[in-house]
C-alpha cells in the first residue's frame, strides 16, 4: 500500500505515540525490524503516521517495547483501526486540513477545555459572528470558501448537542464579549448564543471581568482537548503562522497549569451568566 500524502494529525499522533514507545524501550528502528521481519521504510512510514498499521502488529509492538498500560495500548488499537468516515472529511480539498484536524480532535475528546481571550470560542460562535471573523483575514477569503469556512464550524458545534455531549468548559475575557466584530445586532445575538450555550448541562462558561485581579494571561487562548487516556491529551493553539496541536508531556502539564490560572481569576458560573446577561443589556 502506498504511503499516505497527508496524513491526518490523527495519524500522525499515532505514529508519534508508537515512537515514544519505542524510545522508552531503549530500541532503535533497526532492531525492531528485525524482530517483527519489517524494513525501516516500512517501520520509519509507520511512526511518521504515514502507514497504518494492524491491531495485531500494535499489540506485537507494545509486547516488544514492554509496555504495560494496557489502557494506553487500547486507546492506540482504537485510533489505529477506526475506520469511521468523519463529516469534516466532506471538506478535505476544500479547507485546509488543521480545520479537518480540529473537528476530528474534538469528535474523540472526553472533555474540552477552552480559553478565548481574542474571539467567542469557536463552537459557541452564532454564524454572523463567524463570518465576520474569517471574512477579516488577510487576504480575505472568496465567498466560496468564506461560506465552507462557517458551515463547518457549525457542523462542529454538534460536539456539544450529541446525546454524548462531551464535556465543555470555556473561559473567556469579558474584551471578547464586548468586541463586536461586526455590528451592534450580530454582537447581541452572539451574547444571548452563549447564555443559551452555558444552559446545556454538559456546558460551562465562565468570565474573566475586566476587574478581575491576578490575570495576567491576555495570550493564553488555548484549547485542551482530552484523550481516551490522559497521555493522549492534545494541546491545540493559534499561532501566525497557523494551527499548532502539542502533545509532549511537558506542553500539556504547562497548558493545564495555565488553564487553572486562568481559570482562577474567573467568575463562578452563575456569576458569569449574570454578567452576560447585564452586559447585553448594555447593548
């Protein structure tokens, strides 16, 4: 079978999980092959997400490398042989592929975990609100593609209305909800899209006020999106250069300190939705 020409930050996650794995064990590649009768371009394909690889060559794999976190093994098995079509993939040639990434990393998340200091987070945004902030990028969008970009994050919202209903928490700068990125209409409807938001069960958002002391984290917008088992977890930011997903061991205790720094200098939640609620009737 010939290698993948974009693998996605799925796959490639997995590839990079089997080389810790094998860096743990003290292995180089060369030995490895030599057990399982492979090739380094095979087992090289492989780590780099690249190639697939079988349940049964997985397990041989964890086996070899002595790994004995049998859930962490299950976790890589189900990545390895999910052969699930997801709708994102309806955009692949359309979008670039680190919106195809995001939706897929929040379709298999536990939880999510957001803060949004420069924007509404993604999945609470109303469609205006949307539109007006892919239609501000430089160079702007043709219509075409501005109308996929908002569609889609629509679609993504469903992670939150799906009888699973993963388990949300946004944390957001009252400047986000005061910035009207479009008019006066657009900016109260995106206000009253977030109170509805935070009435789902499995939905919280809280708000970080202008008064509010000890916050020092204007840059920390971040979303931490958990994995079937905490060392899968994946750190996804924006930088100016595009999308970035961390997931090394250190990156993800340093993003799940920020959040409770963060997180600390907000609002409870039945405070925050007071607050929103004066601050439409501001408008």
């Amino acid at each position: 079978m010939a290698p993948r020409s974009q693998p996605t930050a799925r796959q490639v996650r997995l590839g990079a999980e089997l080389r810790k794995l094998r860096d743990a064990a003290g292995m180089s590649a060369r030995e490895v092959v030599g057990v399982l009768s492979s090739t380094s371009a095979q087992m090289s394909q492989v780590e780099a997400g690249l190639s697939g690889v079988s349940e049964e060559r997985l397990r041989r794999l964890a086996a070899l490398y002595e790994c004995g976190d049998g859930a962490l093994i299950d976790a890589l098995v189900a990545m390895a042989t999910d052969r699930t079509r997801g709708w994102w993939e309806e955009y692949r040639g359309v979008l670039l592929t680190e919106f195809l990434d995001l939706a897929e990393l929040e379709h298999h998340a536990r939880f999510l975990q957001v803060i949004g200091t420069a924007h509404v987070p993604g999945l609470l945004q109303t469609e205006d609100y949307a539109r007006a902030v892919f239609a501000y990028w430089v160079p702007e969008p043709p219509e075409s593609e501005l109308e996929a970009q908002v569609e889609h994050r629509m679609r993504r919202r469903q992670v939150l209305a799906a009888d699973r209903g993963v388990e949300y928490e946004a944390v957001v700068h009252e400047a986000v909800l005061r910035t009207r990125v479009a008019d006066r209409r657009v900016a109260l409807d995106q206000l009253e899209e977030v109170l509805r938001q935070s009435e789902r069960p499995n939905v919280t958002v809280r708000v970080i006020p202008f008064d509010a002391d000890g916050f020092a984290g204007a840059s920390a917008a971040l979303l931490y999106a958990g994995g079937k088992v905490p060392a899968l977890d994946t750190v996804q930011r924006d930088t100016p250069y595009g999308t970035a997903f961390l997931d090394d061991s250190s990156q993800l205790l340093a993003m799940r300190t920020l959040f409770r720094k963060v997180e600390a200098a907000s609002l409870d939640p039945v405070k925050s939705r007071d607050f929103i609620h004066r601050l439409a009737k501001e408008l």
